[in-house]
C-alpha cells in the first residue's frame, strides 16, 4: 500500500483545546437509514432543511494527515481509580473482564484495519496489554477535571506507582461509578462517555462509569464500556494528540464519524471505525 507522504499542517484551525476527542451520548436512531437518506440527498430537488423532517448528514467525511505522532504498537495499562473498584466481586469481575478484552483487541482485526493510516516512518501494527493497576488513594469525590487526571497520572509516571510511559503507552483511567467526569466545562452523562487526551507526551483515555442511558445505549455496562473504550483506542492511536494525527475538522476522529455504530471482534463488541479507503465505516 502506498503510504501517504508526511505533510505538516500550515496553521492550526483550533485550539489544542477544541479538537473532538470525545465518545458522545447515544441517541436513538431516527426513523430513516443512513442509506434512505442518503439516497434523499442525492435525489436531487432543493430541500427545505427546517422542515423538521430527517435530513442526511453530510458524506464528506475524510481523515487528513495533520504530521504529528501515531501510537505504532500500542501498550496498554489500565488504572482503576476510585474507592469502589475491586470491593466487591461484580467490580473485580468487570476489572478482569476489562483487563481480557484489551489482551485480546490490541491483537485482532480491530487494529488490523488501522495500517490504512499509516505514514512515512510510522506504521500502526498490533499492540500488547502491559498491565494494571488499583489505584484507592487520593480518589475522587463527586467529580474529576481533566486536569486534575493529568497531574495525579503525572504523580503516579514519577513516583513509579504505574510504568513509565514510552512512545507507544496508552493509560486508560477508569473511575467509579456516580464520579463525573468533567472536561473543557462539559460533563460525562450529559456531553459525552469519555475521552483521550495527552500531557505532553503521555498518552491516555479517560472512562466514566456509564449509569445513564445516554452512555449505556441499551446495552449491558460491560457492553457500553468496551464499545466507548475501542472508541477512544482507535482515535488515541490514529491521534494521540489531539488534532495532530488523523482528523477531520468537521467530523472529529475516527472513531467520532461513527460513533455508537458496533460490530464484534474476537467476541467484544467494538465500535466501527471510519475508514478512508472504503469511504464508511467498517
């Protein structure tokens, strides 16, 4: 496959801040198919877009190369933080399931279909699970900023309570259920199910507890956290920076043009990711 060529971006559309990388609520599905409107779009007339019928979104999605960093063989390393977490057996049992299903993603087709983006002198391959940790200790109460994950993360990389990160780390923090999670003013449950980020060159994922259904989306917990968690595995690894790997400046991520779309890879459900070459997602 002929790799594209690595081009720098020649300005910034956004803030660091303002780049998509959120999973969003869930919302029912509107009445008609993608496919129905599609077919709406293209037939042709003009059409009156408030006349509160369902109209089709745009089918200009397409990721570009922004030049900077992609996770190539992702590390992952699970922190559950909370005073809940490993209390009871149920809670155990959703940590050693989480902790099966990344052994098993990081090494399927799911980051199989990522080779797609690779570039010049980065190439996306399979990835391992490096291991966990049960964090209890300065835990938080009510709510949680993004920044006050970053600097405890930070804390935890210097005081070695957690590996070092290298080029290829990817942290995902897992918080107790009824923690909000809060990030650029928004709040999980009522903008999105989670989110990756970066602190320098440390990379990580953050994931509420779903209890809404804005973020179970009809499914079991174990169900919405693995579909949000691929989510937020495929967009930190194609843009581990925010808006410096692959994106679209209208749509967000790989992982946000199809968001709440799954399929199942070595028996999880994932969610589907956006793919360039097959112009949807897969």
């Amino acid at each position: 496959m002929k790799k594209p060529a690595k081009t720098a971006a020649k300005f910034k559309t956004f803030k660091s801040s303002e780049y998509v990388r959120v999973v969003p609520l869930h919302h029912p599905k509107p009445a008609w198919s993608i496919d129905e409107l599609a077919q709406a779009r293209q037939g042709g007339a003009d059409q009156d877009l408030f006349d509160g019928q369902p109209h089709a979104a745009p089918t200009g999605a397409h990721l570009t190369y922004q030049g900077g960093p992609l996770i190539q063989s992702v590390q992952i390393f699970t922190i559950f933080w909370g005073k809940l977490w490993g209390t009871t057996p149920s809670s155990q049992q959703m940590m050693d399931n989480l902790n099966k299903f990344f052994t098993a993603i990081v090494a399927s087709p799911l980051i199989d279909q990522l080779a797609e983006y690779n570039v010049a002198g980065q190439s996306i391959g399979a990835g391992s699970f490096v291991g966990t940790k049960l964090i209890s200790a300065n835990a938080p109460a009510g709510s949680v900023t993004d920044s006050a994950i970053q600097a405890q993360l930070l804390k935890w990389i210097k005081a070695k309570t957690v590996p070092k990160n290298t080029k290829n780390t990817l942290y995902f923090i897992y918080l107790d259920p009824g923690i909000v999670s809060i990030m650029g003013g928004a709040k999980s449950c009522q903008s999105y199910c989670g989110y990756h980020n970066s602190a320098g060159q440390v990379y990580y994922a953050v994931m509420p507890y779903p209890t809404c259904n804005g973020c179970l989306g009809g499914a079991q917990a174990f169900d919405a956290l693995t579909g949000t968690s691929s989510h937020e595995l495929c967009e930190a690894i194609t843009d581990p920076v925010p808006g410096s790997g692959w994106y679209d400046n209208t749509n967000g991520e790989i992982g946000d043009i199809c968001a709440w779309n799954f399929k199942q890879v070595a028996g999880y459900t994932v969610q589907l990711e956006w793919s360039n070459q097959q112009n949807k997602c897969a």
